[in-house]
C-alpha cells in the first residue's frame, strides 16, 4: 500500500506521550529547580555522613542510572514514535545522524568511560540514582523521538543544514564544551589519583549521633584552566556543549518581548500554563533546548551550594576572586 504524502505527524500515543513528557519534563524542572537551593542532594559531597542500607556504590549507580539515557534514546531514534510512518534509518552522512552521534559519543564518555577511569567515587542515597533513571528516561526518549521525526528530517534537510550558519556554530560550541568538560573532570580524577597514591585517598568523618561518621573521599582545591575563575568549569562547559548542540539540531525556540517576560512573572499566566493541553504547550521550545534550560535550572543550585561548601571547608584558602560557574558574576 503506497503512503499517504499528507500523513507525517502520528496522532495517536506516540505524539500524545511525546507532548506530555515535553510539557511536564519542561515544568518540573523549572519548579525542582528552586527546590535544589534548599536542600542537598544527597551524593558526592552531599552524601549522608552516617552509614545507612539506602547507601549504594558510587560508581556502580551512576553507570546504571547514565546508561538509561542512550538506550531510551536509541530506542525512540529508531522506532521514531512521533512519525506516522517509522521513517527508513537517515544515511550516515546526514546532520541527523551527526548529531545522534554527538549525544551518544557525551553518553559514552559520561556512563562508562569517565566513571570506569574514577578511582573511587562516594557513596549515593537510593533516591539520587532512582531520581536519575527517570529523568534520563524521559530525556533519552524525548532526544531520541525529536532526532527522528518528520520536524527534524524537514530542518535538518542536508543541503538546508549544511548552508546554515548556526550548524557549524553548533558543532564548534559542542565540541570546545565536550572537551572543555573531560579536560576539567580530569583534574578532579588526577586530584583523587595523587591522594590514594599518597594514602591519603579517604577521611575519616566526626562521630553522627553518638555512632563512627563514615570514612569519605578526599577533596581538595582545584586548579587550573577554569578553576582559576570558577568552582564548577565542568558545570559550564557542559551547558555550553549543549546549547551547541541546540543550535545546530533546532530552530530558536522564542523571540522574547518585554511583555512576554512580564507575564512570566503572573501567577495567571502559570495557571494558565498548566492547565492548557499538552499538544499546545510552547509548541517551539524542543527538545534540544528543553534539555538545556533544564540542566541550567537543575545544576544551577547544585554549582551554587558546591562552591559554598568549598568556601567552608577550606576557609581563607579558597580562592576568593573565584566564583560558583559563571566567571566574574555567579
């Protein structure tokens, strides 16, 4: 049976879970944000001083709960459930393959390679990697059905793609923050190396409630490259890796006016935000973009209540011109 030109778009659940998860994916980061100011989430440096049956390896939770990203991504990429039609797999040498490439190649350095290449990593609560799974679920899956459908094959169109200036500017910003990012996450890495070669590699905690505090990783104060201006250069390299990548797989999602920045700031406009249908909901802000906004406002807090707990830690050591992740302002 020949196809119907006309039918694109699915209508059926595949476009209706891939609206939802796009509407509430977008809210709840923008409401959990906040939240992560006032509490801390309990892994890495946050992890609980006590010893407790929720405590799980470091290591071993964080490749389980970063795989789920690409598989969930692959999985859409080549099942394209926003697609009337499952679409034949795009040619190698195709933007839509590059850029499936791009999240996958972050996913391999971010799920195996990085954490296999740790020599130890603190403890996580259960809750930190069941958090994770879920969020790279929806993540994954939401990367995966955009790349692959009828929107994406129509602007990432070959001829069209390789004639845009905001490709290239892409590509460039993705990989100066890919790299950016292994280059500072190595001087972390080569941090906990010297110590347990040293033998220095862990800290005894003070006494919890009248019980032993754990034994913890060591930290110190890094420097070099982006350390010399900020407490999290990983942090902002990453975002810069994905605004990159937003740049290059999707249209600028709005043109803001100072009304439209004025109604955010209206509680009606947020009832009405929620309330309205999925399928209506910022039908320009993608996936690529949800992506980034999210990991600001997610990582954002985390990078804040990081530098103040270096600034307690090491006193009048820690540099003082040195600020959280935006050189010179935050």
């Amino acid at each position: 049976m020949p196809r119907d030109p006309m039918l694109t778009f699915g209508q059926g659940q595949g476009m209706f879970l891939y609206n939802v998860a796009r509407k509430w994916f977008t809210l709840g980061s923008v409401l959990i944000g906040p939240v992560l100011l006032l509490i801390n989430a309990p892994f890495g440096r946050f992890s609980p001083k006590s010893d407790s049956i929720f405590l799980v390896d470091g290591i071993t939770s964080w490749i389980i709960m970063e795989l789920v990203s690409p598989i969930a991504f692959l999985t859409c990429f080549f099942s394209s459930p926003v697609s009337y039609y499952r679409p034949d797999l795009p040619e190698l040498a195709t933007p839509q393959t590059l850029l499936a490439a791009l999240f996958l190649i972050h996913y391999a350095n971010r799920a195996l390679i990085s954490p296999l290449r740790t020599p130890s990593r603190s403890k996580s609560h259960l809750i930190v990697p069941l958090c994770a799974i879920f969020y790279n679920l929806i993540n994954g899956s939401l990367m995966g059905s955009f790349l692959s459908s009828p929107y994406a094959r129509i602007f990432l169109n070959s001829s069209a793609t390789y004639e845009r200036p905001s490709f290239y500017i892409g590509l460039a910003l993705w990989a100066i923050g890919f790299a950016g990012n292994i280059a500072h996450d190595e001087i972390l890495l080569d941090i906990r190396r010297k110590a347990n070669a040293k033998g220095k590699g862990k800290e005894p905690q003070p006494t919890v409630d009248g019980k032993p505090g754990r034994i913890e990783e060591y930290y110190a104060i890094p420097q070099g490259l982006l350390y010399r201006f900020v407490s999290y250069p990983n942090y902002l390299c990453e975002w810069l890796e994905w605004l990159g990548f937003a740049l290059a797989a999707a249209p600028f999602p709005v043109e803001f006016t100072f009304s439209t920045l004025v109604s955010l700031f209206s509680w009606e406009t947020w009832v009405s935000i929620v309330q309205e249908p999925s399928h209506i909901f910022a039908p320009n802000l993608l996936p690529p973009y949800i992506f980034l906004l999210s990991e600001v406002l997610l990582m954002l807090p985390r990078a804040y209540k990081g530098h103040l707990w270096y600034k307690q830690k090491f006193g009048d050591r820690y540099p003082k011109e040195r600020k959280a992740v935006v050189p010179f302002i935050l």
